[in-house]
C-alpha cells in the first residue's frame, strides 16, 4: 500500500498517459484521437512536475524575505513544463486543423473510411 | 481484437515503467542544477522567480527554439486552413444578445490587463511571458465569442508577432556585441524583488508575451474563420 501513497503523482501522471495512449491506439474518431493526445500531453507535463518535487517544497520564488533556498522545488522542469503547455495548445490547433482539412477531403473523421489512411 | 491488442501493449510498457519508476523515489532532490539555480539565480541575474530566470537566462536559447516552435505551429495552422483550403470567409451570424456583448466589452479590457500584468512581472511573481500571452489570447477568444460581428486585422497580429521576435532576437545579439555572448543579460541587474531589476529578463518576456498572445490570437482568428 504503502508503494502507491508514495508514488501516488507517479500513477496519477502515468494513469493519464496510458489512457492517452489508449485513446490514440483504439478510437476510429479523428477529433477523439486529438483529445487522447491532449490527454497524453498532460500527462506527460504531470510526470516532469512530479519528478521535480521535493518533499514539503515551496515553489522556487523568493516573493518574501525569510524563505529558504533549501525547502524550494526545482525550477528546471517547472520551466520546460511552462513552454510545453503553451506549445501544447499550437500542436493542438495544428492538428485540429488538419482534422478540418481531413473532413473537407474525405468528408468524414471516420479514420477506418478514409483509404489512404487504412492501418 | 484491436482493443485487446493495445491493452497487452500498454500493460506490457506499464510494467516496465512501473519497474523503472520503483528505482526513482518521489520527493527528493534530484539534480545539482536546480539547486546552484536556486542558491545562485538571485544573485547572478537579478531575478527574484527563479524559473523566470531559468526560462529567460540560463535557458535563454531553449526558449528562443520554443518560440519558434510556437511559431512554426502558427504558421502551419494558417497554411494548412488557408493556403490549399480555397474559399475561407466568415458567414453573416446571428449578433449576441446585449448583455453577452456589454459583458465581453466591460471585460474585453479587463483581461487585457491582467494578461499585461502577468508578463510584466514575470520575473517577480509566478507568471510570464507564456502565461500572460495565453491570457491576453483568452481576451481575444472571448471578443470572437462575445461581440461575433467584429473581428481583429490579420495584418497587425502578424506585425506584432514579427516584431517581439525581432526583440528577442535582438536583445540576444546585443547581448553578443555587449560581453561575447548571445543572449548575455548585460543591462544592470538592479535591486532583485522592485520592477526595474532583472536586465533585459524582464524585456525578453514582454517580448514574449506579445508574440504569444498574438500568434494565440491569430490561431483563434484563423480557426474561427474555417467554422460554416
């Protein structure tokens, strides 16, 4: 029990990823695929915040004098995680934007129906 | 069948994960790097957020990368619907109700404000230049949604995203002719904690913030043109 209350960020972001995962792998819907790898990508940020923790952590600004450098978290992924959300939402417009050209094309989402994408 | 098979797949990488993950304990300190930024960022540039220095500083190539990334998904989004898409026009919609369209004007420049807010103080409270560029992006989603008969000028999104690139770009090379390095923070770091410290942080981000903001905008823009 006591594996899960510990790595219980650990299970949450990998919960995520693999019902992304899941999603892509499975669903005919061009857009449900888009939002699998929505999911997948929030994951994914989940995971590197979590590794960046540290126990009992604040976050790495000095906003008021008499916080310690010691009880801070680590900044680096925080701050790969803040250009990757903002990215995220450009992919995410890209490839909704290429489901409305894939629609105007073939006139379905269906990705069974679509020939040249058969797999 | 399908199903099944992507079950196994994931239960057999699940467990390799699971695996690898057992090793890594959860809460404790993990790179050397996080900690020399957290002892050393306040006083090598002068920035009291230290992920804003982390992201704006000592990364500030990466960022320089991610905002081109950030670009080129703009400019693929614009190409994609526009360039072999033919015909892209907007169709006469019903007008929102009066209180919808008071609302989004009251609020329109409220948002604007904190999204402002937010990327000029990003190197003193949590917040920056992404945040504050999604913000005042949001203002825009919510003018296309509110009053839908205005729209914004294609042209001046482009000339602002353009321009707060060429801030960036051009911060950085000063920075070479000023000590040898790209993106070297050679303004004075003032007092770290008042609104005039950090060097060029501080710049970069507000240069950030636009090109965020109106490539956001310009994707909303550009999206909400495809809707028939």
């Amino acid at each position: 029990m006591s594996f899960i209350s510990d790595y219980i960020y650990y299970f949450g972001a990998f919960g995520l990823i693999f019902i992304g995962l899941y999603i892509i792998l499975v669903k005919r819907n061009l857009i449900k695929v888009i939002i699998g790898l929505s999911i997948l990508e929030t994951g994914v940020n989940l995971f590197l915040i979590s590794v960046g923790y540290i126990g009992s952590g604040t976050a790495p600004i000095f906003s008021k004098p008499g916080l310690k450098a010691s009880s801070m978290v680590d900044p680096v992924p925080q701050a790969l995680v803040l250009t990757a959300i903002v990215i995220g939402v450009a992919v995410l417009a890209l490839a909704l934007s290429l489901a409305i050209r894939v629609y105007r094309h073939f006139g379905t989402l269906n990705l069974r129906k679509i020939k040249e994408q058969r797999w | 069948m399908r199903r099944i098979v992507s079950l196994i797949l994931l239960a057999v990488v699940a467990v390799g994960v699971a695996l690898s993950l057992s090793r890594i304990p959860f809460g404790t300190p993990k790179t050397r790097v996080g900690e020399y930024y957290i002892r050393e960022g306040r006083k090598e540039t002068g920035a009291v957020n230290i992920v804003t220095a982390v992201v704006v500083n000592y990364r500030g190539f990466d960022t320089l990368g991610e905002v081109t990334v950030l670009f080129t998904a703009a400019v693929g989004v614009g190409a994609v619907l526009q360039l072999f898409g033919g015909k892209s026009k907007y169709i006469k919609r019903r007008p929102a109700s009066l209180i919808l369209r008071t609302g989004c004007r009251f609020l329109f420049p409220l948002i604007l404000l904190v999204g402002a807010y937010i990327f000029i103080h990003g190197h003193l409270t949590p917040g920056g230049g992404f945040q504050g560029g999604a913000v005042v992006a949001s203002a825009y989603l919510l003018f296309y949604l509110g009053c839908r008969e205005r729209r914004i000028s294609e042209e001046a999104t482009q000339a602002v995203e353009s321009l707060s690139g060429l801030v960036f770009l051009v911060v950085g090379v000063l920075g070479l002719f000023a000590g040898g390095y790209f993106l070297l923070n050679f303004l004075p770091k003032g007092d770290p904690g008042s609104l005039l410290s950090a060097g060029v942080i501080p710049v970069i981000y507000i240069a950030i913030g636009f090109k965020v903001g109106s490539e956001l905008a310009g994707i909303i823009d550009k999206l909400m043109e495809e809707t028939e």
